[in-house]
C-alpha cells in the first residue's frame, strides 16, 4: 500500500505524509470523510465528496482577468487581485499595465501595441460631395454658356449697355467661385491648402468688387443727373477695370500676407472623444479663414447700400434693381452660412461651404 511507504529526503528526513478529510453532513450529523492523502505528492478521490449543486465550487481567490484588462494586486497578497478594464484607445504594456497610444494610433486586436489610424477626408464619392460637385458642374456648365452669348454679341448695343468689361470680370469671378468647389473637395495637400485660402476670398471679391463698381458707377451718374452736373469722372470703361482690379487687389494683397504669417500646410486632428477617428485638414485657423473673409463681407455690405440707394434708377439703368436684389439674397445666405460653417465638423463643413457657394453663385 503507497499509503504505508515511508520517503526520505536527501539529508535523511522522513517527508511528512497527510491525510484528507472532507467534513459534510450525513443523516443528520456532520461527520468526517477520508477522501485522499499527501504523501510526496496529492492523491484525491473527488468522487467521494458530496457537492451541494453537483458541481465543482471553484476555490481560487480572483478569476483570470479578460484580455482587455489588467491585475491590481491586493496588498500583501500575491494569488488575489482585481480586473480593471483598460481604455479604448490603451493596450497591454503587461500584465499590471495599462499603456496610451499616441494619438492618431489605436491598440491592436490582441492589445500587444498599437497601429496608425487611418486619416479621414472627405471623399469624392462621399454623399457630402456629390451634390455640391452636381450643382458646381451645372453652374460651370450654365456660366460658360453665358460667356459664349456675350462674346457671340459682343459688339452688340445691348452688351456694350451691360457693361461689358464689368461683366465679363463678373462672370469669371461666378467661374472661379464654382471651381474652388473641387479645390474643397480634394484631399488636403499643401498645395491644396494653398489653392483654398486664395481661392476662397478671391473668387469672390472678384465677384463683389465687379458689383459693387457697376452699382458705384450707376449711383454717381444718376446723382450727378439729378444735380446737374457735368459727367462724372472715372466712369470709362477702362477706368471701371482699373477700380474693380484695385479692390480685387485688396484682398490679394490680405491673402499673400496671411500666406506669409501662416504657412499653409496639413495637419491630423484628433479629438479628445473620438480617438479612434484622425481627421486630415488644412492647418489654417478658423479666425485666420474669418479674417480673410472680412474683407468681402465689406464688399457685400457697400454693394448692397449701393444697390439700394439706385434701386429707383430710371429704366435705362434698371439693371440695379436685379443687383440689388442679388445682394439681398447674398446676404441672407452669407448670414445663414458663418455661423453654421463655424460649429459644424470638417467633413460638413466643407459640403456647407461648397453648397453655400453653390447657392451664392446662382444668384449672382
């Protein structure tokens, strides 16, 4: 019988040898059952322990934790500790550690390190562009036309009337607003970056700076018709020009300094609530971007007072009164768009300001 095996050890020590008693109650009374022994290693007949629910209780102090989770070790005590979770965005540096990954990473699927996030833009194929892309192309598509009526009459009394220099400025500046809607669209580059600041206030103040010398020119010459006086200076075709090349001038001249103080360039944003999402954008600053629109929204203001004060021309300069209404409706789009441009996210950010635009270029 092994049970009656005596062992030594090496110094001559007999090994001590126990016995194993599972204390339970049977008819009625609790009494002691040998159910194995010890003796140089455990021999149990779990067969002979009767189980409350048939099953095996477990008997360790803490269960194993989850993947996504590490040990806190209770003080002096080396076989119990807590699971804590670790965050989202962290991995496994050990057993006993949570690690952050940097941001614009996110943790791998077993939790061992962490990956770069992908960046996201918006995309051509994006819901948020196709409709702006739709309209700017039927813009494009309905501005060249006009362009091709009025070089086909070009020498005719009614373009001649139009102003005809004025006109065509305004046309291209319609054309150009429409085509900073694929700039907007394109993935953000440097040069894009570049292409959006001069782009976005230019295109227009070559489209208010056509408008606001027309509206200039009608006012001069009907209040110099009702005061008598003689012909007003610098209404001449080639002067008008040189006025609206002098104020798109302007807001070349802002846009080249702002260039300068504030290289153009990407950056990735991560937000603090959804590190799991690197958003690729220009580095330009929303308050730069306000500045640099300043500047128009001074050119709409002075051609819509304009437009106003003529509204009452006679009719061989009813043209007025259709600017005037256009700055009306400008306005109240420019008004709808600043504040929704600057609490929206990137991605309909962008489609805002491309559909704005959109709208903005239809009236005109």
């Amino acid at each position: 019988d092994t049970e009656n095996i005596v062992h030594f050890d090496a110094y001559g020590d007999s090994l001590g040898r126990y016995n194993i008693f599972h204390y339970h109650k049977e008819n009625d009374e609790y009494v002691y059952r040998k159910v194995g022994y010890w003796s140089k290693d455990l021999t149990l007949n779990t067969s002979l322990i009767p189980w409350e629910s048939q099953v095996v209780p477990t008997s360790q102090c803490s269960d194993p934790c989850r993947k996504n989770e590490i040990k806190s070790m209770q003080p002096g005590d080396v076989c119990c500790w807590i699971c804590i979770p670790c965050q989202p965005y962290q991995y496994l540096l050990d057993e006993f550690t949570c690690a952050d990954c940097s941001f614009g990473q996110w943790p791998l699927d077993n939790l061992t390190g962490c990956y770069n996030l992908p960046e996201e833009y918006i995309h051509w194929e994006d819901a948020w562009a196709i409709g702006p892309v739709t309209i700017a192309c039927l813009g494009m598509l309905c501005t060249l036309f006009v362009i091709g009526l009025f070089l086909k009459n070009n020498e005719t009394p009614v373009v001649k009337a139009s102003g005809r220099e004025l006109s065509y400025i305004l046309l291209i500046g319609v054309l150009l607003c429409y085509c900073i809607t694929f700039i907007y669209i394109s993935k953000p580059s440097a040069v894009v970056c570049t292409l959006r600041r001069l782009g976005l206030g230019t295109s227009f103040a070559v489209c208010y700076s056509a408008l606001l010398t027309k509206t200039n020119r009608i006012a001069r010459i009907f209040n110099g018709v009702k005061d008598g006086a003689q012909r007003p200076r610098f209404i001449s075709p080639a002067s008008q020009v040189a006025i609206c090349a002098a104020l798109i001038s302007c807001q070349l001249l802002v846009v080249v300094v702002w260039l300068l103080v504030e290289a153009p360039g990407v950056r990735k944003e991560v937000s603090p609530e959804r590190r799991d999402v690197v958003t690729l954008k220009c580095n330009s600053k929303d308050s730069s971007m306000l500045m640099s629109l300043t500047y128009n929204c001074v050119l709409i203001i002075l051609c819509t007072f304009y437009a106003f004060k003529t509204r009452k021309c006679p009719e061989n300069f009813n043209e007025a009164k259709f600017i005037g209404f256009t700055m009306y409706t400008t306005c109240i789009i420019w008004l709808a768009f600043q504040p929704i441009f600057y609490v929206t996210a990137s991605d309909y950010r962008v489609s805002k300001y491309a559909r704005s635009n959109a709208w903005s270029n239809n009236t005109q």
